[in-house]
C-alpha cells in the first residue's frame, strides 16, 4: 500500500504540472500535439480533437508535447506546418508563461489542498497543562498539572501553539497566566526562562521556557470558506519560504547533506502520512507539491527554470541562445540531476540499512 500511496501521489503533482503547461499553451494558441501522465509506452492514448491524450507505462513522470517545442532556434518557423500555432514562434513573454505554468499549478494546488484541509477541519492541542517540571519556573509559580490555561496578560488563549510561542517570545518578561483549575479562576505570574535550543535547522536559538507540556487534549478546528482561502495561501507562501530558506542552509552546510531525499524516502512518507490520515496524506502532498514547484523553478538547465532562464537572456538579446549552447548546457543539467538523485537515493538506501551517511 505504501508504493500505491506514493504512486498516487507522485501521479496527481505531475498530472497538475503537465495540466498547467496544457492550459496555458492552449490558452496562447500553441497547438498541443500530445498529453501523457507517466512515461514510457502508451497503456491508454486516445486523441480527441488535435490532441492524444495517454497514460504511459510509467507512473513517474509526465510530458505535454508541443507543436515545434523540438525546432532549433535558428531555424525557420515557417517550415513548420501552421507556424503561427507553433511553441518556436511565440513571443518570449508567451513562452514564459507556458513554461512557469507547471510550477506555477504546483503552488496554487498546494494552497487549495490546505484551504480544503482548513475546511475539513485540523487537530489542535488544547492549552491544558500535563506535566510541570522540578524546579521549573512554573512549579515555583505554583502551575500545575490539569490547569487550563484561559490567557495570558489578558490575550485569550485556546491551543497550545499560540501558548507557547508566547512564552519563547518572551524570555525573563513576566507573565501574567490566566488559568482554571477545576471551578476556580485564577492568576499565576510566572517569569520564563532564557534558555538555548535548537532551530529547525539545527541552529542555536534562544527562547523562553517554563517548564511545562501539554496533556495531549485536542479539537478539530474547522475554518469558513474566506478564512480558510486566506489562511492556505498564507501557509503556502510560509512553506514555499521554508523550503528555500532550508537550500540555502544546506548551501552553507548548516543543514547537512544526509537529510536530501530521493524517491524511496518519498514513497516511505507517503506511506506513512496515508497510514495516520486522509488529513496528513493531503497536508503531506501540499508540502511536496510546493517543493517540486519550487525546485522546478530553479535556473538548471533542463528543468523549467532554465527554461525560462534561456528566454530572459533571448529577451535581453533579442535573439536566442544557438542550439549548440543549449545543448551543452542541458547536457550538464542532466548530469547535476543525475548525480544529485545517485547522491538521495544512496541517503535513502544507508537509511533503510539503518546506517547513518557519511558526514558532509
């Protein structure tokens, strides 16, 4: 079932990228001479109006082929039949378009993936205090286990996330922690301590602490239609902005290198979210559908953001780069991503053996 959740799920992020290249080269005039989710021999191919569209053999990639998408740019459009329709003789700008479509899909498919989850409804910890620890700032206060915290210096609070990214962002402030301990209302000031952790990154960051945990009370939260659009596009850029933050980090060796993925690490998270939810499945798709959507955007030769890189130096030269150049750097494009897939799927492989990868 992992690899049937893992199919699935690679399926639908590349059915929606190819979906968007389609949409925006029909919607520009290019004729679209073929539509394939996967690659390899056709299973099923029917051709409505100028299009076939086929499932091929494959389920791992996708392909929308374009009338003159393989013509030189030196040659001639008009040798082509109907040129006017043809992906060559496009201006820069409706190429660019067709081009950043796929990513583009990608993006907008993860924001509504999340408002649908928002809709749905998603599990949130209740700001109920399970364990205190000894000596801690909130034992010295007094805090105890069960008090339910109501607000604190007198901003409501419900969930435990809002509690407590209060209490790190206020490290020696006191606090004033509104709480109900059975059927009385009381006050407790506490002073969080500064302490060191760690990022996400594994970097040192100092927060404050008191002392306390939550007692795993949850409720589903469920968000109206405006909200919930809202608050998808806003997770949707704080992803897309994580997920750069994080290449960057590992530019600079602060991440290392054994946490790159490849495929066997895909299908075993999708397993593994498809197994504790429809909800988590579909928040974990959100999550890879702006990654490929991002990744896809970089400038590598090969992927579509050199794509796009070719045509903004087309645009700023007015004539494009000679095939031979194209060539060239497409070759190298290939073998960075070639290399980088050995180099994830030698992380997944040690991590199935249980074996931690070199350091990096």
């Amino acid at each position: 079932m992992t690899a049937v959740y893992a199919i699935l799920l690679i399926g639908i992020l590349i059915f929606v990228h190819e979906l968007g290249h389609f949409i925006l080269a029909k919607l520009v005039g290019i004729k679209v001479l073929k539509f394939s989710l996967g690659l390899g021999p056709a299973l099923i191919s029917r051709k409505y109006g100028e299009t076939i569209y086929q499932i091929s053999a494959l389920p791992v990639g996708g392909f929308v082929k374009m009338h003159g998408e393989d013509q030189e740019p030196e040659q001639e459009s008009g040798e082509l039949e109907e040129p006017e329709r043809a992906f060559v003789s496009q201006s820069v700008f409706k190429r660019f378009l067709v081009v950043s479509a796929g990513s583009v899909f990608n993006l907008l498919f993860a924001a509504f993936v999340f408002c649908t989850v928002l809709m749905i409804g998603i599990p949130k910890m209740m700001a109920v205090i399970g364990n205190v620890l000894p000596d801690s700032p909130a034992r010295l206060a007094d805090l105890r286990k069960g008090d339910i915290v109501k607000a604190i210096n007198g901003e409501s609070i419900k969930h435990w996330d809002k509690l407590t990214g209060i209490i790190h962002d206020s490290a020696d402030k006191p606090l004033a922690i509104s709480i109900r301990r059975g059927t009385e209302d009381m006050v407790i000031h506490v002073t969080p301590q500064k302490k060191v952790t760690k990022d996400i990154f594994g970097q040192d960051m100092e927060v404050g602490l008191i002392g306390i945990s939550p007692n795993g009370d949850s409720e589903i939260e469920r968000y109206g239609p405006f909200d919930a659009i809202y608050l998808g596009f806003a997770r949707t850029w704080d992803v897309i902005a994580l997920t750069l933050v994080s290449v960057v980090k590992l530019i600079q060796r602060v991440v290392p290198a054994d946490t790159i993925g490849g495929p066997i690490m895909i299908f075993q998270l999708a397993g593994k979210q498809a197994t504790s939810g429809f909800i988590s499945f579909l928040t974990f798709m959100a999550v890879i559908s702006i990654n490929l959507g991002v990744f896809n955007l970089f400038p590598i030769p090969i992927l579509d953001g050199g794509h796009i890189l070719y045509l903004a130096i087309e645009g700023i030269r007015k004539k494009p780069l000679s095939a031979q150049v194209m060539a060239i750097t497409q070759k190298m494009g290939l073998a960075f991503l070639l290399l980088l897939m050995v180099f994830a799927v030698y992380n997944d492989v040690l991590r199935l053996l249980g074996k931690s990868p070199m350091p990096y």
